[in-house]
C-alpha cells in the first residue's frame, strides 16, 4: 500500500512540474524525492510520470492516480489539524532561532506573508548574537528552525539561502577629500585603518566578521565605541561617530549617511536549517524562507549601483 510520503512526493512533482522544485519544496534531496517516486510506481505496477527535456507529464496512471493521492493528503493534514484542535494547538507552533541581523533584515517580509498565508500558526523567536549559539539551540531541540550563518558540520537538513553582503556605512557629510569619501559607492577598508569604528561587542558575531575583513586587508580596527545590539551601529554611524560594518538587510531605508560596497567584498552564507526529521509546517516555513528572502534590499542596492547618499 502506498505511504502518506509517497503520496505526498508524488503530488509535489505534480504541482511543481520538476523533480528538483518539488525536492526544494518539502525539503528532500533529489534522489530521495526520486526514491520515493520509484517506490510508489513499483506498488502501483506501472510509470507516473514521463520524464520530459525540462519537464515531466503524467502518463495515464498517473491521471489516474492523482485525485486520489490529493485527497489522501488533504484527508491527512485534515486529520492532523482535528487532532491539533482537540489538544489546543490547531495550527500548531513553529520556533524559529536566528542571528540578531536575520531578524531585523530578512525575516520581517518572509514572516509578514507567512502570517498571512498561515493565521493559525505561532511563531515563537528566539534571537542569537552569534551563529555559535544558534546552531546549538537548534541541535538541542530548543528551537525547530535556524536561520543564520552556515553551521560547521551541519547533521540535519540545510538549505541554502545566498550569500549576504555586508556594506560600509559611513557618517554623513563627507567632503570629496574625507579620507572616508567612497568612489563610484566603493571604499577599500585599507583607507580606514586610522578611523575608529562603530564595533559590536567582542561576542557578537558581526564583531569577528569585521575583524576579519580588517586583518584581510592589513589591519586591526580602532574603536570608537562598542554596541550590543546590531540595529545601533547604523545609528551611531549616521550621527558621525565613525563608520561600520553592517549586513546590506540591516540598513535602515532613511539611513542619513553613506552606504558602500567594502574592497574587497564582504559575505558570508547563509542557511535555514533544522534537524534530521523536520515536520511538514516546519518544512514549509523552510521553503518560504528560501523562496522570498530579500538579502540586498531596493534601497541598498540603488545606493551602491546609483548615487551614494540617500
């Protein structure tokens, strides 16, 4: 007899018209997803799908098949949700951990439509300083999803998300002769060795990413004052009292300083990431984030590659 997973594989490729987006939308590998496939055709005696260039179609089984395989599906998350209703938890909770950037820049949007698309859903987070700890509450159990810079060694399930650019920020004001005046919306850090920077605290995650990009370019930072909290520095830096390293998600939209592209680039990667068996919401949460996450917003891109000053 068929599995509810079969089914389920089944009518993603359905949906999604490709093996690969429909791995990418519950969160399996392709060959997995293919395995899957190849079992229920071998319980069924017969081929679902015929494999095109760039796309796949149902061969007649499989028309005939699907209407059936829907139902068993709705009729499961049906089932799943009476039973949530009975406990207290209709629409269930998703915990969600994160470095303090992903929640001040790219996951507002992402969980503004999630709300939308998902009323019944709590979400719960729980913010990180550094990736470190995030990486641990998620492996501990503490949280369903992590969001956040790559992990070492990940066991579980990861998706990536792209790679997230850290810009410049400079005081407003400059003149064309200010040792910190970008050029075409770039500066090279080597030309702010003696300029004492916003930093985070020695903890904070952002603080070794501009540490590092620093010693990359032959020097060790001075510092003009230490936050905690990742949405002060652009603060701190828009009243004058030096520059920072910020991610590009972060910047406000009416930031009053310089925003710039660092010579040579900053990046670093990140991931949404669960354990080894997420459930289906904590998967579809997972798809959302890779599907409408925003790591260069409108706003910074226009500073970059138009004028410097907003």
């Amino acid at each position: 007899m068929p599995t509810l997973r079969q089914l389920e594989s089944f009518v993603a490729v359905v949906d999604e018209g490709s093996f690969t987006r429909a791995a990418d939308r519950l969160f399996v590998s392709q060959p997995g997803l293919s395995q899957q496939i190849a079992a229920l055709e071998k319980e069924l005696g017969g081929s679902l799908f015929s494999r095109l260039p760039r796309a796949v179609s149902l061969t007649p089984t499989g028309r005939a098949l699907l209407p059936h395989a829907r139902a068993a599906v709705v009729a499961a998350e049906r089932g799943s949700a009476a039973a949530r209703q009975v406990t207290g938890s209709e629409g269930g909770e998703l915990r969600i951990a994160c470095v303090y950037s992903v929640s001040l820049g790219l996951l507002p949007g992402v969980l503004r439509r999630w709300r939308a698309e998902n009323p019944d859903v709590t979400v719960r987070l729980f913010e990180h300083r550094h990736g470190d700890t995030l990486a641990t509450a998620v492996r501990e159990g503490q949280a369903d999803i992590g969001v956040g810079p790559v992990p070492a060694q990940w066991r579980g399930r990861l998706r990536a998300l792209g790679h997230e650019e850290m810009v410049v920020l400079l005081p407003p004001n400059l003149g064309p002769d200010d040792v910190m005046a970008p050029a075409a919306g770039e500066i090279a850090l080597s030309r702010l060795e003696h300029v004492p920077w916003v930093q985070y605290a020695p903890d904070h995650a952002l603080a070794d990413v501009l540490l590092d990009a620093c010693e990359q370019a032959g020097f060790r930072p001075q510092v003009a004052v230490r936050t905690e909290q990742t949405a002060v520095a652009p603060l701190l830096t828009a009243a004058g009292i030096g520059p920072s390293l910020v991610p590009a998600a972060i910047v406000p939209p009416q930031f009053a300083g310089t925003i710039a592209r660092p010579l040579p680039r900053v990046e670093r990667e990140l991931a949404a990431y669960t354990g080894a068996e997420p459930d289906a919401l904590t998967n579809r949460f997972v798809a959302d984030v890779a599907r409408h996450a925003v790591l260069l917003p409108d706003h910074v891109a226009a500073a970059l590659h138009g004028p410097a000053v907003l």
